[in-house]
C-alpha cells in the first residue's frame, strides 16, 4: 500500500488539500496528514485528524524534515504553500534528495514565484531584487490556464507546472450546509432574519507588510473605514434599519487593530461583531453581502452565488483581485462609487454575476497526476 504524506501550514494550503483526503483513501492509499499552525484548526473543521508537525521535530530545519522524512517513509507527498513559512519548501527540498515524487497545489492566483524562494511575502521587496526559485517540488499544480501563464512570467519553471484546477472550489461549490451550524452563528451575533448582515473579509495586511499603503495604497483598517461610511450613508437615508457588520479576521491577524476603532466608529444602527471562529462558509451564507479586499474569502462568497464587492479605494499597481482581473467583477476603487453600490445592494439591487468558470474534477486530476508519476518511479 502506498503511502501520502498530506501537509498545509496555511489555512488556504490546508483548503487545497482536504478535499484529498478521502479520496485518497478510497483508492487505497494509505494518507498521513501533518499539519502547522492555522491550518490545524482548517483540518480540525473539516473532520480530519491531522498530526502537528511540530510534535515530531525539534524544529523547521532541512536536517529535522530530512529526519522525519526518513521515519515517515512517504512514497509522495503533496503540499498547498506558505506565505510565511519554510515548511514545505524543507520538504520539497528533502523530498527531492531522497527521491520522494512531490506536488505542490496553489490556492491563489498571487505570489506566484515567491512562494518557491528563500523568502515569504513580507521580504517581498527583497525577493523581487533577485527572483529566485530555490525550493521547488517535482510539480507545481495551478488553478487554470491563467495561473499557469502567470506562473511562467514570475519565472518558475514550465516543465514544473500543471494545470489540475483547485480543489477546494470543487468541493466549496459541492458542500451541503447544516442548518444547525447557521442557526448557531445567528444566535451567537443575536441576528434576527430583519437584521441586514454584511460580512467584512478582513486580512493580515498591516501584520505582514508593516506600512501597506506603501505596497497597496490601502489596507484592512482603511479599507474597513470605507465600508463603515459608505454603510452610515445608508443609515441617514433609511431610519431605523439594522445593520449587524461582522469583521472576519484571518487567522493570522491581530484582532486589536480593530478594538479602539470600533468603539470610536459606534453607531445606533450598525451593530459590529468581531469573528475568528465561524466557518466561513458558513458565514457567508447567513450573510446578505459580503465585502473585502481580494482574499479567498471573496473567491467562495462569489462560487456560493452571494452578492459581494471588492473595495481596494486608493489602489497602487496591478489589481491582485483575480475576478477583476478576468474582468467578471471590477473592484471598488473610490468612496462614491462604493456608497452606490452599498445603497444598490441593501436596496435589492442585484448586478449580474457572470459564471466563475473552474476548471472540472480537480481532486481527479490530482490524483491522475499523482499516478502518473508514482508509474515513472
């Protein structure tokens, strides 16, 4: 019986490999699944019991992963990536000295080439002085053909890449929601089926790049800022009617950039929520729009068919949003514009949303490959 050594440190790395897990087995591999940090919780939500790899070596080191490589004695191993975090590429690296057939599955299409490098995405500006591709494993696998062509122009290696789609959107737009868990959020935020809820998909980017509006022009706290006053223009307009707000923190973010700014931002009719927990497919059903910047988050809001705005006011660069970038839904880039279409919106208004179209059985094609490789070895 072969043996598939599953690993994620991120919770988006986690997402692109959990929809393996089963299917794996089900062919009769014998899967192993390690895990780092927040995407332990990932795993934990998902019912697969994954062993923390920290618990195992003493600490990220290419002689540690060596080590635990040699006990494991996986015959593949497949991995999402990191933004901040050597994991996997040790992996990679060890895996590849000892002979051991490795894929790694994007989950993004950002960050192409820095996430097989020396650094993570806060060094960014020291990668991009030398673009170079230290750690890569036997095949990187991307979403489409877009990611593939992007992934060629930030320099990895065309012979490494394969087009499998990503799995977590299959298995996102397959997943049957429990109606006990929903409830169980509405009770936790007090929400009455009266109460208009927007979700605010936050994200880590004063954490990782210190002065973002440096790199971005924007981030999570101005950003915010923006949807809170576009909301209170509702509010003057409509007496009375409730707006329940909650932030959506990722997991890596620190939540007290919020706590003095939502005291000082208190309103009769907005009532904001801070959340870490809730599954955010679960949020975003119970949501009615959902909004951020160009996380995943919106990626699942829109496959789940739920109204949700892109806000990035005072952009600097390319748009890192993929939905704007395939010209399906324009990002927000003004505070008027984004006024209108938060009035649109709580108003009933509903703009068209064309079809996100994913690429087809993606867990197949994975494992497809993955055979595919195990043959030659």
């Amino acid at each position: 019986m072969k043996k598939i050594l599953l690993f994620a440190r991120d919770p988006g790395g986690a997402n692109t490999v959990i929809p393996l897990f089963e299917p794996l087995k089900q062919r009769g591999y014998k899967v192993v699944v390690f895990g780092k940090d927040v995407a332990m919780t990932r795993f934990n939500q998902n019912g697969i019991h994954a062993l923390p790899i920290a618990e195992e070596i003493k600490e990220i080191s290419p002689k540690e992963i060596k080590g635990f490589l040699l006990i494991q004695k996986p015959d593949f191993i497949i991995t999402g990536t990191s933004a901040d975090d050597m994991t996997e590429k040790y992996l990679w690296s060890s895996a590849m000295i000892m002979d051991i057939p490795s894929f790694a599955i994007l989950d993004q299409w950002v960050n192409y080439g820095i996430r097989f490098s020396k650094w993570g995405v806060s060094n960014v500006d020291k990668y991009k002085k030398n673009p170079q591709h230290e750690y890569l494993p036997s095949k990187i696998l991307v979403m489409d053909e877009l990611a593939k062509s992007e992934a060629i122009l930030a320099g990895l290696p065309v012979d490494r890449i394969l087009v499998s789609g990503q799995p977590y959107f299959e298995y996102l737009k397959n997943r049957e929601f429990d109606t006990h868990a929903l409830e169980k959020i509405r009770k936790k935020y007090r929400l009455s089926h009266s109460n208009y809820v927007v979700t605010y998909a936050s994200e880590p980017i004063r954490k990782i790049y210190g002065d973002a509006r440096e790199h971005f022009g924007y981030d999570e706290i101005t950003t915010f800022c923006s949807l809170h006053e576009a909301l209170s223009d509702i509010e003057d307009v409509k007496k009375n009617f409730k707006i329940s707000l909650i932030i959506k923190l990722h997991p890596k973010e620190d939540e007290s950039y919020y706590d003095g700014l939502i005291n000082k931002l208190k309103s009769d009719n907005i009532k904001v929520y801070l959340d870490r927990d809730s599954c955010s497919q679960d949020l975003i059903k119970i949501s009615d729009l959902v909004c951020g910047m160009s996380s995943m988050f919106l990626l699942e809001s829109y496959i789940l068919g739920k109204p949700t705005i892109s806000i990035q006011i005072g952009l600097k660069g390319d748009n890192p949003f993929v939905l704007d970038r395939i010209g399906l839904m324009r990002s927000i880039l003004d505070q008027g514009t984004l006024n209108f279409r938060i009035k649109s919106a709580i108003n009933g208004g509903r703009e068209k949303m064309a079809e996100f179209k994913l690429i087809k059985d993606p867990v197949k094609r994975v494992i497809d490959y993955m055979e595919q490789s195990l043959c030659q070895n």
